[in-house]
C-alpha cells in the first residue's frame, strides 16, 4: 500500500472527492429547485382554477354585490378582485422567471418551498370552500356565507 504514502495520490484524490461533494450538493439544490418551481405553477393553475369559478358563480347567481364576509363586509365581487390581486402580485410569470433565472442558495430554496407549500395549502381550502358554496347555491338557490 505505497500508494497511499504517495503525495500524487493524495493530489489527485481529494480534488475528486471534493468535485464529487460539490455536484452532489449542486444536484441536490437543483431537484429543489425544480420542485419550487413545479408548485409554483401548481400554485399558480390552482389560483386561475379558483378565479375562474368563482367568476362563473358571480355570473350565473349574480351575486356581484352579496356578503360573501359579513364580518368583514366583503362582497364576492371584492373578494374576486383581491384574490385577483393576489395572484398579480404572487404568481406572476415575471415572478417565475426571476425564481427560475435566480442563483439561489439551499436555504432559500427551501423557504421559498415553504411558502409555496402554505400558499398551496390555502388554495386547497379555498377551493374546496367555493365548490361546497357552488353546492349549497345550487340546492337551495340562496347565496352561502364563504
């Protein structure tokens, strides 16, 4: 084993370990961030679905200038245009092209994930709100309380 008391083997060894850790760490990073990026535009299809329909609710039981709050005093109309907003100012595809052309680290990766993670969350509910409202409107013909 003269090899290993040979400085050319060490030379040459670490250098190759070292590469090694630096693209398994980069490939690591790289899966994250595609993973960001596909919630991002599961987030982002999510919130068209939900604007979409709750937009054909408004039209079909015009109900533009119902309670959709009443603690807050927010119509459906109001609440369509804040979740409209919303995505303007969250899911933008500017916002995916600087995530997508950005260098970020792996701790940022992974707070942009839980983010997106809470914000897909959010979605769900609200979605699965709408549908139950759709539902109720649809039985009883009178407006639901969101």
């Amino acid at each position: 084993m003269d090899i290993f008391q040979t400085s050319g083997f060490w030379y040459f060894l670490i250098p190759v370990v070292i590469g090694i850790l630096f693209w398994y760490d980069g490939k690591s990073t790289r899966d994250e961030k595609k993973h960001m990026l596909d919630l991002f535009k599961s987030n982002k299809n999510l919130s068209l679905r939900i604007q979409k329909e709750l937009s054909e609710l408004i039209e079909k039981h015009n109900c533009h200038n119902s309670i959709a709050f009443p603690e807050r005093n927010l119509t459906y109309k109001v609440y369509l245009e804040m979740i409209t907003e919303e995505h303007i100012n969250r899911l933008s595809d500017d916002m995916y092209d600087n995530l997508k052309n950005s260098k970020l680290s792996k701790p940022s990766v992974a707070t942009h994930i839980n983010s997106l993670s809470t914000q897909n969350d959010n979605l769900i509910l609200m979605e699965i709100d709408l549908k139950r409202i759709s539902k109720t409107m649809e039985n009883k013909g009178n407006f639901f309380v969101l």
